[in-house]
C-alpha cells in the first residue's frame, strides 16, 4: 500500500499522528514507515482500546472445578525409572524437540541485551542459555541422539541472540541443532489510545507474550521443519528457569504412558494466597485460574491429605504434541494489557520521552489450554526444578536462583 491509502486507513482509526514526521524522513525511513504501518492490525489495536476503557473485565461464570493431577515427588523410584526409561528412549528416536521461549523483553531484570545472555553469577559464569544448553547436553548423552533445539527470540533480541550463540561457538552444540525464531510483535498504546512510534519513522512494538508462541512456529513454517525431522513432540520452557530439567525424559515419558496430548509440570503453592496462576478446570475444560480471579473459599480449600485442592502452581513448562501444538496456532486467543513504562517519540517533538503508564499487549499460553480436552498434570518438586530469575535482588531473583543451583548442581557451577 502507498502513503495515500495508508494514511487513509491511519485516519480511518484516528491514528494519523503516525505520519506526523512523515515529510522530514529519508527515503529509507519512510519505506520502514509504511511497512510498519501497513503491518498494524488497526481493528485490533481499536477493539482492544475499547477493552480497556470498557472498565469491566468480563469473566466468564463458568464452574470451577480440580482437575487431577499425578504427583510425581511421592511416585517410588521404580516407578519414576519406568517413566525416565520409557521417555529416555523416544528421545533416543530423535521424537522430541525442545523449546526455549526467551523473546520477552526481561524488563524487571534490568539486564541490558537478551534474558539469556545473563549471568547469574555462578564461579563458571554461564549464561542462563549455556545453562540450560549444558541441560541439553547431558540428556542427549543418554539418549544417544542430539535433541534439537529452538529458540523463540523477538525482533528487538534475535540479531543479538544469534549473535551471542555464534561468539560462544553455539556452546558447541553444534549449529545445525539450534534454531532461532522471531516471535509475532505487537504496537503499544498510550492512555488516549494512540498507536505510539519508537522513533519518527518506527512504530513502538512489544513482543505478543508467550502465548504468541504456536502462531510464531507456524508463521516461521517450523512445523513442518520440525516433522521432517521426525519431530513428534514438543519440550517447552521460557529462558529464565535455571534449574529447568531440559527435555526431562520422566516428563516425557509421563505423557508417553497418560495418553495425554499435552502435559504440564506443576508444584504445590507454598500459601493459600500465592501469587500464582493455578491449574483447574473451568467448564470442563483444563485452564489456569490467576490468584486474582479464585474464590477465596476455593483458594484455601485442602484435600483429605492436607494438600490445596487448587495448589498446583503453573510452572511455564509443558510438552505438546505437535499436532495440537499446531492446531493451537489458530486458535483466537484474547489479549491481557499491562500497565508499563514505555519509552517512545513524542508526537510534537519526535524526541524520546518516558510515558510512566502506558499499554502492552500480550498473550498467555495456557489461554489455549482450554481447547484441550484433556491436559496431564506433572506435580514435581519445586526446590528441585523452579529456580526463576526475575528481578535482580530479592525473590526469583539472580541471589536466589544462583543458591538454588548451586545446591543441585555441586559439581558444576
Ligand atoms: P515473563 O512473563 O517473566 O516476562 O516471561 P519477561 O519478559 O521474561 O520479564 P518481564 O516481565 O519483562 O520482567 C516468562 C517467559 O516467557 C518468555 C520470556 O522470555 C520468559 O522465558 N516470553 C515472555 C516470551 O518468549 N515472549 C514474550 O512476549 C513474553
């Protein structure tokens, strides 16, 4: 599309302060312009504008119901050599891939450059991507076959994910085993609902959240790549897990044996009131329940064991099977808005200014559970495999999760 019907359709959706600089830019950066603008799905930007002013989120009054779950951390060693034996040799078939979600922008962390190329501060200092790399080595060892690994950047981190991987000699891992994929990207607003720009010539985009991640496969055309490859599974987790057991063969073979198409790893909340998104279903369907969103009766409801009956708390780490994984692609999931700090052009000026509350937009995985008919839960052990690096001190922070590493992997730090 040209300028005309561009700023036609800018106009239409009153977002015409997109053009403001328009006649003072290069040829260059007009061209960056228009493609920017052209890629806006303007209906979307207005509906979900209307979304935020329309104060009142709706939530669906659906019943809440448990959904069960298989409690790993009280399973005899037989049994959980069983499931370890049964994954360790699909993975020897080269059946499961496994997937690092790392294209969130980190921004509690403070680290400037990608979540994965932070250092934690461990004697060796591994960065969290060589950590969970180090991960991957080892159980391809056993295997006897390389498990291949994608990893999910957005366009603001993938030249320097890419980059960082070839200046480490790709953890020799081997190249051919890494692949590298831009997730889909989304434009930010202010309060007034404008579509804001980064610079005169660029529109202000953040990564779609993790649940942009199906689409992103397939938009990159890596289902197919990956069943090619006799890929039938999917291991999924985000970058900033270090004590993450990469492509867990138990895991893996927990779905093996359900039937399950798509399983989830989950550990029991430490309090009622936890800050955590929990497993449940809602209308017959798997879901996770926010900490915000649960009736306080059911949040502190405990089984006959003592143990929550809404406890299991999402860890971020699933497998799907690549057919469902697929099929979510198309799902139409809603978009949840956060309230952030952005730094972008202002439209009198075009110099950077800070705006303290301006609007995100992302997507949430487990949004797309509740097309599942059935998902399995994996209860682990928290201390053993969530050690999430999230802000610089403090809780899951870099402090806290170095401890927890060093604790489990004694040998090497
Ligand atoms: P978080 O929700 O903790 O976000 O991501 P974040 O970007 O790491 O940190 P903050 O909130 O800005 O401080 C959990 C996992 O999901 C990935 C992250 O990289 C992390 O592994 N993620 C998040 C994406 O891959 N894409 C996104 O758009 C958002």
């Amino acid at each position: 599309m040209a300028l005309p019907e561009l700023l036609n359709k800018a106009k239409t959706f009153g977002q015409e302060k997109l053009f403001n600089f328009y006649e003072e830019l290069t040829d260059e950066q007009k061209k960056i312009l228009l493609t920017d603008v052209q890629n806006i799905d303007f209906n979307l930007m207005q509906d979900l504008f209307k979304k935020l002013t329309n104060t009142k989120e709706e939530t669906a009054e659906t019943e809440i119901a448990p959904i069960p779950c298989t409690d790993a951390t009280s399973m005899c060693e037989e049994e959980r050599k069983r499931l370890y034996d049964k994954g360790l040799q699909v993975l020897g078939e080269g059946k499961m891939a496994a997937l690092t979600m790392a294209g969130g922008q980190g921004t509690r962390l403070g680290h400037t450059g990608p979540k994965g190329t932070y250092d934690i501060g461990l004697p060796s200092h591994k960065s969290l991507f060589e950590i969970q790399c180090c991960g991957l080595k080892k159980v391809s060892a056993q295997a006897g076959c390389k498990v291949q690994w994608y990893i999910m950047t957005s366009h603001i981190n993938h030249k320097d994910t890419v980059e960082f991987f070839e200046k480490n000699n790709y953890f020799d891992y081997g190249k051919e085993n890494i692949t590298f994929f831009p997730q889909t990207m989304i434009p930010a607003m202010d309060r007034e609902g404008n579509i804001l720009l980064e610079n005169k010539y660029t529109v202000l985009k953040s990564p779609n959240g993790n649940g942009g991640l199906f689409a992103s496969l397939k938009n990159a055309g890596l289902f197919e790549k990956m069943r090619d490859k006799g890929i039938s599974r999917i291991f999924i987790c985000g970058i900033d897990n270090c004590l993450v057991k990469m492509a867990d063969p138990m895991f893996l073979g927990f779905l093996e044996d359900s039937g399950h198409k798509a399983v989830a790893k989950s550990f029991i909340k430490r309090t009622a009131d936890e800050k955590a998104g929990v497993f449940c279903r809602r209308g017959g369907k798997p879901t996770v329940i926010e900490y915000t969103e649960i009736p306080l009766e059911l949040a502190e409801l405990k089984d006959d064991a003592g143990v929550w009956v809404y406890g299991d708390t999402n860890v971020l780490n699933y497998i799907f099977d690549i057919d469902v994984a697929e099929s979510l692609a198309e799902v139409g999931m809603s978009y949840h808005i956060a309230v952030k700090k952005l730094n972008c052009a202002d439209f009198a000026t075009g110099e950077t200014v800070v705006i303290p509350n301006g609007y995100k937009f992302e997507l949430f995985l487990f949004d797309a559970f509740s097309q599942l008919d059935s998902l399995g839960v994996f209860r682990i052990e928290r201390k053993e495999e969530f050690a999430p690096v999230k802000n610089p001190t403090g809780v899951d922070s870099a402090e806290s999760a170095r401890e927890m590493y060093m604790a489990i992997h004694k040998e090497e730090n």
